[in-house]
C-alpha cells in the first residue's frame, strides 16, 4: 500500500515593496527627502537646464510609488543665479518648509521657503549676504532646517557676513512666519580660521544640536559638534579627528538617539560614525576608510540600528549606496544602486523600509529616488515554482475535489500517490 504524501509547496514571493524612479531630463539634482502624510514622498534640490548660471530650486512631491503629483520651481531672480534647496520638511499645517541657499549674481544668502500642500509659495525669507568687513558679497549658506515645536524654524549653515573666521557656524531662529527671532554665530578670531554647521536638529530639552567641521591654525577639518540651548547658546562643543594622518573630516549628519545622546555621521575618507553620550562624549565610534567615500545622510531606524545613504565606488564607477548598521554601528547588509548615482538623503519609511533620493547621470543629471524594502530590496513579483520530478500529474482538483483549472488554492494528485498543496498566482 502507498503512503499518501503531503507536499504544502510555498511560492517564493516579493510584494513589490520597492520601486526606481528619475525626474528631469538635465542637469537636477535631489537633496533631500521626506514621506508625507499621504504616503507619498517630496523632494527639493536644484535644478540648471540653461547652465549654472540660471539655477533654481524645486519642489516635487509624488504618490506612494514615486510617480510625479506636481512640481514648483522658485527662481530668486530673473537670470544669473544660482540657487539650490537643500533640506525639506512637511510642516504641521501640511505644507512644507525648504531651507537652502540663493546666489543672484553669486551673491550667496541663505533662503527659507515656506509654501502650502500644493508646493504654492506662502512667503520666503532671505538672511545674509554682505560681508561686513570687506563689503563685499557674502558667502552665507543654508544647509539644513527643521519646524521647532514653538511652530517657527531654525536654520543652520555658514556665514562670512557676521561672526569671527572667515566662515562660522550660523544658527538662526525665526517666528512661524520666517522672521528672525535670534541668531547666533560660532568660532574664533584665529587666522585662517573656518567653521560650518551642515545638520541641525532641536533637542528634547528645547534646545539646539549640530555638526559640521572646523578649520585652523593650517590643520586638517575636524568634525565639530555643537550643542545649544532654546536661545542659541552655547553649552558644549566638540571636535573628532580621525586616526590617520592627513585626512579631512566632516560632519554631515547628526540625531538625537532614543537614549538622550548623539548619532553623528562624518565623511573621514570613508564613513566616520560617533555615538555620544548627551554631553557629545565619545562613547563608540565606527571608521572605515574604503571606497564608500562619499556618505551623505544618517537616521536612527525603528530596531535602534542606524541607516546610512551616500555614493561608494563599485566596479569602477560610482553608485548609490545604502549601508545598514546595527546598535553598535556594525553592519549588517549593504545594497548598491544605478550607474552613476549619487545618495544624498534616506529616511526610514512607514513600512519599515526606506526611501533614497540623489542623482543619476545619463545624459546629463536627473533626479534619482529609490524605495526599497526593509533591507535594501528594490522588489518586484516573482514566483519560483520547485519542478516535478519523477512522477505524472493525474488530475488538479481544488479543496472540495472537484476538477479545476483556476487560480489560487488548488490540489495536484500524481500518479505515485503523492498529493501538493499549490497556491496559483499569475
């Protein structure tokens, strides 16, 4: 007598969580990006269709799956600009909030731009842009910039209109509707002396996080982390060099971590990355000098490990990268993307996979984005069926064993005795 076999057969699946998409046909670039409320996506950066002397920043925001739900462009000027925005945040009241800089006639000053759900302009504000010792044009940029709970904004960057160097870390507070509260500038009257916020974040204190790097006395950049209070001032700082010789650092990113301390990623001729305590004490830090040369942008994921975007150098060319870290920055998977490609933001998504913004070269730049699954897949529909072997289909019946050819649930009986459990999908 045969013995009646059951073989539950499991199609191997992906649920398409992933996609790519590029925007622009020429020369624009993603900076920056965040998932909405809606599910969808925005994104700013810069784009130059006519060469760099006509450059304007964009705001585009897409469905769930990347495709193009509309698109603004703001111009500071008529001609010779060059401008480009550089952090984006959807704002409490559903519009979003675009920090970055504007350059007419390379004149550079840092910008804000606050519009509605639609990407329509509500106001701008312009800070900077005259060097008061020499008179001339100002080198003032706005790098990052993020709501604070008193529903205003707070910006940081760096200037050479106001402090000390010939740049200082430039912290500026505005009301909700982008006037100046304060501001503060860091760093020091020593010759040759620069400094630079990149990332600015506030605190759970109501106070102010950043980093950036730090230039004098003819020595290396360092990575320069700064914390302040909820008026800007200041109540540590400190630097972090790498343990070679001769290589520059800076800070490119920095988050509060869920314990009350600081996760900053700097670029060290690798990545550099540095948990410290709530006093910016050093507590671990993770280098590696390879060619992942370029990272870019850091955020603490749900599981308390840390997700890293930026460009490596892989079979000759550039690309995409996206490094997953674990609590104690060790990896745990990488993935590389596109030919070309530049990482330039990356967030945690609501699916707990991540969205990825940068550029891609063919033909000239286009903006890039990526979504992926919870490790890195950009997944598509597949079906792996495990082959029949050495035995004859008799019949396929479905689970009241009634002869069937449809999809789904459906029972084959060969001719050895054994039975399989399938489940069809086309």
């Amino acid at each position: 007598m045969k013995k009646l076999l059951l073989l539950l057969i499991i199609p191997f699946l992906s649920f398409g969580q992933g996609w790519e998409q590029t925007y622009y046909p020429t020369s624009s670039y993603g900076y920056s990006v965040q998932q909405t409320t809606d599910g969808g996506y925005i994104i700013t950066g810069k784009i130059n269709p006519l060469g760099p002397a006509t450059q304007y920043v964009f705001l585009l925001k897409t469905n769930s799956q990347g495709e193009e739900e509309w698109l603004q462009d703001f111009l500071s000027v008529s001609s010779s600009t060059e401008d480009e925005g550089h952090e984006v945040q959807q704002t409490t009241d559903g519009g979003y909030i675009i920090t970055g800089t504007v350059a007419p006639f390379g004149n550079e000053q840092v910008c804000l731009i606050k519009t509605d759900e639609n990407g329509n302009e509500q106001w701008s504000q312009i800070f900077g842009g005259n060097n008061y010792i020499t008179g001339q044009s100002g080198m003032d940029r706005g790098l990052s910039g993020k709501q604070t709970t008193d529903g205003g904004y707070i910006i940081t960057g760096y200037t050479n209109s106001y402090g000390n160097g010939l740049t200082d870390v430039w912290l500026i507070k505005t009301d909700e509707n982008g006037n100046e509260e304060w501001s503060q500038t860091f760093g020091d009257s020593s010759p040759n002396h620069h400094s630079q916020g990149v990332s600015v974040q506030q605190t759970t204190d109501g106070g102010y996080i950043i980093v950036g790097k730090e230039y004098f006395n003819q020595q290396e950049w360092d990575i320069y982390l700064l914390k302040t209070n909820a008026q800007g001032e200041e109540q540590w700082s400190q630097s972090f060099g790498c343990t070679e010789s001769s290589c520059n650092e800076s800070g490119v990113s920095v988050q509060q971590t869920t314990d009350g301390g600081y996760i900053v990623l700097g670029s060290a001729g690798g990545y550099y990355l540095i948990k410290t305590d709530w006093n910016g004490n050093e507590q671990w830090s993770s280098q590696v000098s390879d060619s992942f040369s370029g990272p870019q942008d850091l955020q603490q994921t749900t599981d308390g490990g840390y997700i890293i975007t930026g460009t490596n150098y892989v079979d000759g060319g550039y690309r995409m990268y996206l490094l997953k870290l674990d609590s104690e920055g060790e990896e745990e998977w990488s993935q590389t993307f596109g030919i070309s490609s530049y990482g330039h933001s990356v967030k945690q998504t609501a699916d707990g996979g991540y969205i990825i913004c940068g550029h891609q070269y063919s033909n000239g730049y286009n903006v890039y984005l990526i979504k992926t699954d919870s490790e890195g897949n950009v997944a598509s529909t597949n079906i792996i069926e495990i082959p029949t072997i050495n035995k004859t289909l008799i019949t396929t019946v479905d689970i009241l064993g009634r002869e069937t050819t449809n999809k789904g649930l459906q029972l084959h009986i060969y001719d050895d005795g054994s039975l399989e459990k399938r489940y069809i999908i086309e």
